[in-house]
C-alpha cells in the first residue's frame, strides 16, 4: 500500500456491479473510494472534494466521461484512468488526447485496474525524475526544466500534462537513442506492455509535437524510428 495508503480515489460508472466490485478491491489495497453512479453526481461531488485519482467510464447518462475529463483538465491535473468498452477505440484515443493518464478495456481484470491505480498514484506523487542534479536540458529554443517541471519554446511556455511531460523528459534525458513503445510504456507509465496499448505511446507523441513543432508533419524534436519507436534529435 504504502504511497497510496491514503489516497482517495472517485469511481464513476454507471453499474452497480462494477462500482461494487472496483470498490471492494480498492478498498483492500488500501484506498478511500467514493462512488457516484452518473455524469451529473460526479461532477457534484468534484465540486466540493477533489481526489487523488478519478476511475471514470466513458458511458455514462446524463454528462458523458469524456466531458468530465474536459472540464478536469480544465482546472487541474487530477489522475484520471478511464474505463472503456472494447467497441469504443475512437473514444479511448480522444480520452488520451484530452489527457486521461490511463485507460483499462471491459471487461477486466479487478487486480489489473488496482494495479494500474497504485502505479498512477505512485507516479502522481513521486518526486520528479531529474537527473543527476535537475539541471535544465537545452537544446536551441526549448528548455526542459526538470525541478519545475516546465517547459518553454523561446519565450513561451508550453502547458504539458503530466504523462507528456514525462514522455518528453524521458526521451530528452537520452538524445538520439530510439525508445520503442514498448520500452516508454514501461518508463513512462510503468505499465506491463502486456496490460497496455501502444496507440498510447503514439497519441502522446503526437500531443507533444502539436505543442512543441513548428511543424508537426515534420518534426524537428521527437522523430520517428520507422519500424522501431522514437528518439530525441538534440
């Protein structure tokens, strides 16, 4: 238990049964739960607390997951590991790009979801990796600022999520090295490859290059290694 002995977690779904069952094993592990059954009660309930992960469904009546997850992203940086069925692949991609920190496919394994909950908690709040002495990494006109962990292109600050800081610094830290996917899924999210899709890793670096690129069909910064994974052009 240990980092997350504390924690709070909301688990949002529309049935009882897996409300029940998440719960239950979140519970064992440790963990504060508190459930709400639709869109509407789980927005009410963020309003006046705020938890250190959301376990959120995608469908859902009255106000759907995903814009939950926009109007949390909206305010803050709380976790979010959504809850998907295997028929929603667009939704599940749009869900990463709005900045969900994980998502887990229905049916699934109740030990899995703990799994993936601790390890976004342990990575939520865990001193930032920094280096040997968390100096700032520059190359040309972006500055990776490991204590701070801020990012800016000249003068301007790039706001990057949690993950897409993470992914970044990861490949900044080892210039021209070529990560694969599945090597960032266990860096970046800690994940087994196994329990983890590599669509992950590529809607990530495709959210950084948005942000970072002059051009994002052509990339100066993260490039990719055709068959294999990325690397970081210094």
């Amino acid at each position: 238990m240990g980092t997350t002995a504390t924690s709070t977690v909301l688990v949002v779904d529309d049935e009882p049964m897996v409300r029940e069952v998440v719960a239950r094993y979140l519970e064992l592990d440790g963990l504060r739960v508190h459930e709400a059954a639709d869109g509407p009660a789980a927005l009410g309930w963020l309003d006046e607390h705020c938890p250190d992960l959301v376990v959120l469904d995608i469908m859902l009546p009255g106000v759907d997951g995903l814009t939950i997850l926009r109007r949390l992203r909206a305010t803050g940086e709380i976790p979010v590991i959504l809850l998907t069925a295997r028929a929603e692949e667009v939704d599940r991609v749009i869900g990463l790009e709005l900045g969900a920190d994980d998502y887990v496919v229905k049916p699934f394994s109740p030990r899995e979801l703990t799994a993936r909950v601790r390890s976004v908690l342990r990575r939520a709040r865990a001193t930032p990796s920094t280096g040997v002495d968390g100096a700032p990494l520059i190359f040309d006109r972006l500055r990776i600022e490991p204590l701070t962990r801020e990012v800016w292109v000249g003068e301007r600050r790039v706001e990057l999520t949690p993950k897409e800081f993470d992914l970044l610094h990861t490949l900044a830290r080892s210039p021209r090295q070529v990560f694969s996917r599945r090597q960032l899924l266990a860096r970046v999210w800690d994940s087994a490859p196994e329990y983890q899709d590599a669509a992950t890793v590529t809607v990530h670096v495709g959210r950084l290059r948005q942000k970072l690129e002059v051009d994002p069909d052509d990339p100066r910064w993260i490039t990719t290694a055709w068959g294999v994974g990325y690397r970081f052009e210094p």
